[in-house]
C-alpha cells in the first residue's frame, strides 16, 4: 500500500464506541423486522391472492412491463403478447408472438413439452397435433428431423416440444383435433441465447430476422379465421371458435436451474445425478457423497446456456431455484458460485426431494381413497401427484393425467422481474422454511425442521438432539442472566388459512384451513386459548395443491404457538455457531434443558456474542401425512373438499349440426288481418338444434314456391319454432318446400335441412297436429305463383313476415 | 451446521486467554483506486487492523495504529435482510483531506476477519475466520482541531440485493442490454386498434 493518509492518534476512542453503539441499536431494530426466516408469518404478505391470480391474467398491453421468469415443471401462465399482425388476401391469418418468461428450458432430453395449451379459456387439443421440424440438438452433436405425430409420440411423449438452441428452427405444429381444428399452427421457443427467429412469425412482413427474442420462452402463434366448412372426428362441422384476439395459456415447463441432486430413481439406489447425455436416459451415474451432485458446482461458474447433459434442467425443488435467482445476474443477485456454501444446499436440496415413507415403501395415506397419487409398486419410490385436469386434450378425447413429484417441498413460481432480489430471495425461502446467513464468506441453508438438515421426514426425539447437540450453553458459559420470553397472544394462532396456487383447477388461487374445526387439535386449541379466536391467513403461490398447502399451515400454526424465545450473551468459544443452528440451553438458574434454533446472533468488537433463539420442538416438524390430521373425519372431509373434485369444467366442441325433427303444420290464421281470408296458408314450422352450443345459434329460414326452383330468404330467428304466414293465396293448393340451417355466432353454418307442405286444405278447417304434405299435389294443378313472396322479417315473436325480394340460392 | 471455524482457531477461542483482533480490508470492486493522491499516488486497498503490531495474513499486511479501533456488533440473522456493519478511523490525517472527500470508497469491498494470536503475535492461516464481508454505503468525516474521524458505514451482503435488474422488460432497450441488435420486443407498445382480422 502507498501513500496512507491515516495515521494513528488514539485519541477520542469513547467517542468512536459511542457512534458504534448508536449503529448497533440500528442493526437491532433491523434485525427484528418482520422479513421471514425459517417458517414464519411474516406481518406483511410475501404473496398475495393477486399474485397468484395475475399469473393467469392475459396482458394484451405489456409495454415496458417485466417478464415474469418462471420456475417449476408444469407452470401455468398466461403469455404476454408483444407482436400481433394479420396477413392474408382476407385477413384470415393473425400471427401472435407470445412471451411465456425468460431464459431457457430444457425439462426431457429432446426439450421441454407443452403440457397444455388454453385459447379463449378452451383447451386446445395438441396430442396429435402433427408437426415437422428440428429437433435441438441438446443431445451433442444430433440434430434429429422428424415429421408428423411421430415426432412427438417418439420424442416429446405424445406432447409439443420446444427447440430452438442450437439455432435450430422448431418443429411447426397444427392442430390436428378438437374445435381449432386447422386453425391454429405454433412454434416453440426454448429461450436459448442462439435460438433463430421463428419462420412462422416471419410470413408476417413485420416480422424480421433480428426479432430472435434471444433468452426468452415464447410460443409463435398463427390463427386462421375461416368459416369454411371444417370437420372434425365425427364428421360435424367446427364452426369458427374466435371472436376476438385470442387469450392464450400455456401449461409448459420454467427454465433450467442448476441442479443439485436427481430425483431418487429407487429405494436402494439412493440419490443419483443425472449426467446422461443419451436421448433414453439411460447411463444414470450413481455417487455416494453430496458434493459429487452438483455438476454446475464443479464447473466453477454459473451458465445460461446449459443443458441437461450439462447439469442443468427443470426443477420444482426449491432450493435449486433459490441457488438458480441468486447466481443469475441478468435479472437475479449475480452472485459467484464461490459465495454459496455447496453442502449446505445439497443437504437442503436431498431434504426437499425425499418422499414421504420412502423407507416403508408406502405410499401417501390419501392415495387409499381418491386415486390422486398413483399407487402401483412400480412408482412407489416416485408417489407423483397425478393432476386431476384434461391436459393437452379437449373436453371430448381421452382425459390425460399428469404427474408432479409428491413431496410436501414441491414449489413453482412465476417470479416477477420488476420486484427487488431480496423480496424475491424471501419469496422463496419463505415457502421452504429456509434460513440462508450469510457467514465466513458464504450464503449457507438451512431448512427449518425437526433437525435432520438433508431429511424432513426424519423426527429425532428432544433426548437425541441434545445428546448430539454440537453445543450446549450452561450457567458457566452463559454470561450474566438469561432473558426468557414467552409466546405472545398476538404472534400465536389456532387455526390458519393458506392460499396457494391450485394446479388441479387451472392455477387458481385457492385455500385450505388447517387445523379443521373437526380437527381435534382446534378444540385443544381453543380451550388453550381461552376460547378466542386466533386465525391467520397467509398466501404461498409457490405451493401447487391442497395436501402441501396443509402441511404448511400445520408447521406454522404449530410454530406460532409456545413460541418460547431466550436472550443471553456467550464469549468467543460460541463463534462458530451461525443462525439457524440448533443448541442446547441447560440452565440450573432458570431451571430449564430444552433444545433452541439461533434466531440472531450478535458479535461485539471483544469477542461477546449475543444469541437470540426459539424454542425447538421437533414434533412440530412432522411432514408425513399420516399426521396431518388427527382423526378419520377430518380426512375425509380433506379429501373431499380438497382433492376428490369433479374434473374442470372445458368448453365442449364447436360442432354445428343441421336442425333435426323439421316439421311445417299448417294452420288457420285465427285472427286473419282486415281482407284477408282464412284461405291463405299458414304454418307452423318447428325444428331442433342438436348442436352443443344450441343456445347461441341462429337459424335462417328459406323457402321455395310450387313452380320455381327459387329459394327465398324467410330470414333468420333465434328460436327454434316460428310461425310462418301471409304466403299469398295464389300459392293456395301448392307443395311449398322449406328448409332451415343453424348459424354458429361467428357465421359458420350448418347444412340444411328440407320439408315440404302443402297450402291445400278446406277453408274453415284447421289442420292440427297434422304433418304436411297432406294429399299433396292435390292441388297442384290450380297453384299459381305470383310475385309478393320474399325476404321475410324476423319478429320477436317468433314469427317471420314475408318479405319482397326474391334471392336465389 | 456451523461456520466451519478452522479447529485451531477454536481451540484459541475456547481457551482461558486468548487475543483475537480485527482485520480489516477496503478494496476497490472494479479495479479504480480508491484514491489518488496527487498525480500519480494511488491507493487501491485499505488494510487496518487494532493489533499492536502489523500482521500479515495470505501475503498482505494489516497495519496497526493507523485509528482503526472497532468495528460495530455484527448480527448474522436467520432472516435475510440487508444488515449494517460500521467502523471509524480514527486520527485522521487532514493534510489532503479533500483527497478522502472525494475519495472511491461507495460500493469498495469492506471485509472484516478475525484473528486468534499467540502471545508472540503468532498466527496461521487456520486460525482467522471471516465475520463480516459487504460494501460501503456510505462515509462521513467529522474533524476538529485536534483530530479527525472517519466513519465508514458497510451494508452486508444482502445490500445488493435491494435492486432490481434493467433487464428482463418488455422493451427493446431493456432487452439490448443482454442481447445487441434483438428488436424481439419492437412491437410490444404497439396499441392494438383497428385489427382487421377475418375480415372478409
């Protein structure tokens, strides 16, 4: 060092620990404010329900708005539109450039697969959509062309893939079944940096070689307006299903993470990485110590551009998408791989991906009476959570079924870009009751549970932590007194509400209460409360369904209470704890031996440390659902109001269909205008729309008269019966022949559907209830046409006045 | 899981006696100095510690009796907030106090170790653990006629992450910031009116 303007006058030294001791009331007073650590409620929402309802709003007008990054393994959002045009000699093509979040995803092999596509809040049948194109080379060196279903039946599993890295053009897919038959075409984007600009969004002028959208997921739409006559499996005619821009949602994968541990592949196997580089996942590498795991670790740095082969991929582990935000410095903290401690977040990351009663082999208690999990032998050691909603298909094709690992850890989010790194570092460790200090250099984790670091399912008793407790304080170590806190009414609660993010019903925002007034645990509650009400409500949208959303409020309602917290100073020989540590206080002068988590810790410039910890129970930490409720009423009732529901609602196809049962009576006009005779004919024509949307169809009347081959517009009505009049006496003994179509709201319309009557029948009688043509042709040889007949008018009524005009159809 | 303090310094810090002092690093982030005294006098790095003597630990010496006397409390939290560390330089030399006024210090490294010491200022490697690492947010120098503080307040590791990124909107120019010449986002403010679409 050169030139030092500090030189040494220790002079004023009370004065400089007077300011440190001003700093220190300050850094007090931080530290108590309400950010969440471990599992806590914190004062203020870190979600909230709008969070979560936002998610599936579409934004026509994102301007300048952020672009959510989203994480997990089926997410579903709305997409952004940035680019809309219209093309075609009748404007029949609107091209629409979706965004669905930043960076890339890579959730299988040969990419990641769209789960579900949702136009105008009706899914979209993609099973066979039938595609031809590219598929990226994320395996080294293959660049596979495939087209048609094959491509992926073989390699997306029935479902639409992604591409795009390597510069490679995604495959282009239409839509092969269901109401948008032939009218929707799409590329996937996989948010690689390389990815080329999409030649379906190029047939649009505006759509140039520059507009890559390099980092971004996106979804290239073309929609095609047509009210031709298209067919689907049955032969009925789709009518057109847009009435405006459309509203698009997908269901598809977030981005890579760097990954800390593979999913466990079978009991004894143990945890494995996934370094396979073949299409079939074959090769798995097993190791046997944590820090082999992580491949991004060893490569010292993070990327943007890594793939599975690569030790990245999709992930609804938590931590991994906590380390994926801190490392990322486009839009997360950009932190060095140096500053984050690798053991601790691989023990971490093994806690969150462990399933329940994995040593027993059983599977979760639920699964013995909905079906939600699956239950074969086969996917004992992978108990997924089968999702209850049509995914890919329309309402009237086979139902699809949809697995999400089932472990109470599971988590997706759709982070917003324009929030602070620190709300959204919150945002996670709040919905994993993780604690991430920063010390000796490094951010480490800790998850808040019952004392097992890498496993939540483990409940050690208290004797067992504190014969292993890695340091014990007592009257001698402990200097001066011990400051003991009770729990508060007002932090305390005995039942809570939690909103979280229902992956089973569209991604809306929904809720649980726990415990249940059924419950056992709230009448002990209560009666330890005194009988008052103390109800929390907090919203995780990172947590996907019911069971998960319970065991969180289980741990938080279960924490809030007793919650015991001590103060007491230490010397230097407690340096090497760190927050979130467990210790062990057994103090002859207070008369307590109970296990703490260090909540602060405080270390003066002498070396005395202030320690401020919570009492420890590790039975509040039990995640294993045999113990979320304790009796089979309050189970039941959970399955029932949470997971045994009725599959969503989709919209039915927009088939049209011909009216049916088309029957014309003729009757006599009982109150015939001022010159008018009885004579003229009169009719009553009835008709059924089997159509499935009937009620929103219009129906247009024509009819022909006895001598020409003319068909005249009646005009057109919403009811399906009418009565049909003033045809002119010169039609009076005729055969008139009728037919009617149905109408979709859009224009399309159905073929048509004939009758005849006849106008003949004695005057003064009244034919009831008979179907003409009655002796037909009887009169044939007197009918005359005279002009007069013509476009008719629709009444309110139902009737139809005959018009003037003649119109050939 | 523990801060994973080297077993010597444990030992040192467990024992009866023991003499654990500071040190104390200021460095420049990008590489500018510090300050410049002059034209060509440049400082880059800060090293202070309260020992009595300088001590040198992985190649670099931490002078003694240049003011440095404490640091603030330092609390390591279970929650993740933006905590504040402060220290204050004693004794100030004003001869170029302009320099220290307008000196690089806003954003530089601040790092805080500690180090257990045998009798004879003795020390290894194994023995000095970190306790504090973060950036200064702020200085001020308070002066009178005897003497001279400066006063360095750190914000922790968590203080970076109160910002937010340029990147990641919808907009051209947000979008160029990671990836030049992508016009991806051209047309994301484009109010959509009079779509003619199905017109036929």
């Amino acid at each position: 060092m050169g030139f030092n303007p500090f030189k040494a006058v220790k002079k004023f030294v009370d004065k400089a620990i007077d300011v440190v001791t001003d700093t220190v009331k300050t850094v007090f007073s931080i530290a108590m404010s309400p950010f969440t650590g471990g599992f806590d409620i914190p004062d203020f929402d870190v979600d909230t329900g709008a969070d979560i309802d936002n998610t599936t709003t579409v934004d026509f007008t994102p301007s300048n708005k952020p672009i959510p990054v989203c994480y997990g393994e089926k997410v579903e959002r709305a997409v952004k539109n940035i680019f809309v045009d219209t093309a075609g000699d009748k404007n029949q093509y609107l091209y629409m450039c979706g965004v669905i979040g930043l960076g890339m995803t890579q959730d299988s092999a040969n990419g990641s697969r769209l789960f579900d596509l949702i136009v105008d809040d009706s899914v979209v049948d993609i099973i066979d959509a039938s595609g031809s194109g590219i598929i990226s080379d994320y395996i080294a060196g293959e660049k596979v062309v495939r087209s048609g279903p094959s491509l992926m039946n073989l390699y997306g599993g029935g479902f639409p893939l992604f591409g795009g890295k390597g510069g490679h053009q995604p495959p282009r897919y239409k839509v092969k079944h269901g109401r948008f038959k032939d009218r929707i075409e799409f590329q996937l984007f996989d948010g690689s940096d390389d990815q080329p600009t999409s030649d379906l969004l190029s047939e649009s002028d505006k759509w140039t070689y520059n507009h890559q959208l390099r980092g971004v997921q996106y979804i290239a739409l073309k929609f095609t307006w047509t009210n031709d006559e298209i067919l689907d499996d049955d032969g009925e005619n789709l009518t057109n299903p847009f009435g405006s821009l459309p509203r698009v949602v997908v269901v598809a994968p977030g981005k890579n993470v760097p990954k800390l541990v593979e999913r466990k592949q079978s009991v004894t196997d143990g945890y494995i990485h996934d370094t396979d580089t073949s299409r079939y996942n074959y090769g798995y590498i097993l190791v046997s110590s944590p820090s082999d795991w992580s491949v991004a670790f060893s490569s010292g740095s993070y990327s943007h551009t890594a793939s599975r082969r690569d030790g990245y991929g999709v992930s609804g582990n938590p931590v991994e998408i906590l380390l994926d935000y801190m490392l990322n410095d486009r839009y997360g903290a950009g932190l060095a791989l140096s500053k984050i401690d690798q053991a601790s977040f691989v023990n971490a990351a093994v806690a969150c991906e462990r399933y329940r009663n994995e040593t027993s082999n059983s599977i979760f208690s639920t699964n013995y009476l909905n079906q939600v999990y699956v239950p074969t032998v086969y996917y004992q050691d992978r108990p997924d959570f089968r999702i209850q909603r049509v995914l890919g298909k329309d309402g009237d094709r086979e139902q699809e079924t949809l697995g999400v690992p089932n472990n109470p850890y599971f988590r997706q989010f759709v982070v917003d870009t324009g929030t602070t790194h620190l709300q959204n570092i919150n945002r996670f460790l709040s919905s994993m009751g993780g604690i991430m200090p920063f010390v000796n250099g490094k951010f480490k984790l800790i998850l808040e549970n019952a004392g097992t670091p890498d496993n939540s399912f483990d409940i050690p008793s208290d004797a067992d932590l504190k014969s292993s407790s890695t340091f014990t304080f007592t009257d001698d170590n402990i200097i001066g007194g011990i400051q003991f806190q009770s729990g508060s009414l007002e932090n305390s609660f005995n039942q809570l509400k939690l909103n979280y993010t229902d992956l089973d019903n569209r991604s809306q925002n929904n809720s649980v209460v726990w415990p249940p007034k059924t419950d056992q645990n709230y009448a002990v509650f209560k009666r330890q409360d005194n009988g008052i009400d103390l109800i929390g409500n907090v919203t995780h949208s990172g947590i996907m369904n019911a069971a998960h959303a319970a065991h969180f409020a289980k741990v938080l309602v279960l924490k809030s209470r007793n919650k015991q917290n001590i103060v007491f100073n230490t010397t230097e020989s407690a340096t090497n704890l760190t927050p979130g540590d467990l210790i062990r206080v057994n103090s002859n002068l207070i008369g307590i031996d109970h296990m703490f988590r260090i909540n602060n810790l405080t270390m003066d410039q002498y070396g005395e440390i202030e320690i401020n910890a919570y009492r420890h129970y590790p039975e509040n930490y039990d995640f294993d659902a045999g113990t979320l409720f304790d009796n089979g009423q309050s189970y039941v009732e959970f399955i029932n109001n949470n997971l045994k529901r009725p599959n969503t609602i989709n919209a039915v196809p927009n088939t049209i269909k011909a009216p049916s049962n088309f029957t014309a009576i003729r009757v006599i006009d009982e109150n015939p205008a001022s010159g008018f005779t009885s004579s003229f004919a009169n009719f009553e024509i009835r008709w059924i729309d089997e159509s499935v949307n009937a009620g929103l169809n219009s129906y247009e009347l024509q009819y022909k008269n006895p001598l020409t081959d003319f068909y005249h517009s009646a005009g057109t009505v919403k009811l399906t019966s009418i009565k049909f009049s003033s045809i002119l006496s010169s039609f009076y003994g005729g055969t008139i022949e009728f037919r009617v179509r149905t109408m979709s709201p859009n224009g399309s319309s159905s073929a048509f559907t004939t009758t005849t009557a006849n106008t003949q029948a004695p005057l003064g009688n009244r034919i009831v209830d008979g179907v003409l043509p009655i002796n037909a042709n009887y009169w044939a040889d007197f009918a005359t046409l005279s002009s007069g007949a013509g476009v008719g008018t629709a009444n309110t009524d139902g009737t139809i006045t005959a018009g003037e005009s003649t119109e050939e159809l | 899981m523990t801060r994973d303090i080297g077993s010597s310094a444990q030992d040192g810090l467990s024992a009866s006696t023991r003499r654990v002092f500071d040190l104390i690093s200021i460095k420049s982030q990008d590489g500018n100095n510090l300050f410049v005294i002059g034209t060509d006098s440049t400082v880059s790095e800060l090293l202070f510690t309260n020992c009595e003597v300088n001590l040198t630990h992985a190649g670099e010496t931490f002078n003694a009796n240049l003011g440095y006397i404490a640091h603030s409390p330092i609390t390591e939290s279970s929650n993740a907030i933006n905590e504040k560390v402060s220290f204050t330089i004693d004794g100030v030399d004003l001869s170029n106090a302009e320099t220290i006024l307008n000196a690089n210090f806003i954003g530089a490294n601040a790092n805080i170790k500690k180090v257990v010491v045998g009798a004879d200022y003795s020390f290894t490697s194994d023995e000095v653990y970190e306790v504090f690492d973060g950036f200064i947010n702020s200085f001020n120098l308070t002066a009178d006629k005897e003497t001279a503080n400066l006063r360095l307040e750190c914000g922790g590791p968590f203080s970076a992450f109160e910002k937010n990124s340029i990147y990641g909107y919808a907009s051209v120019l947000s979008h160029q910031v990671v990836f030049n010449n992508d016009k991806g986002f051209e047309f994301s403010n484009k109010t959509l009116t009079d779509l003619q679409w199905g017109k036929q």
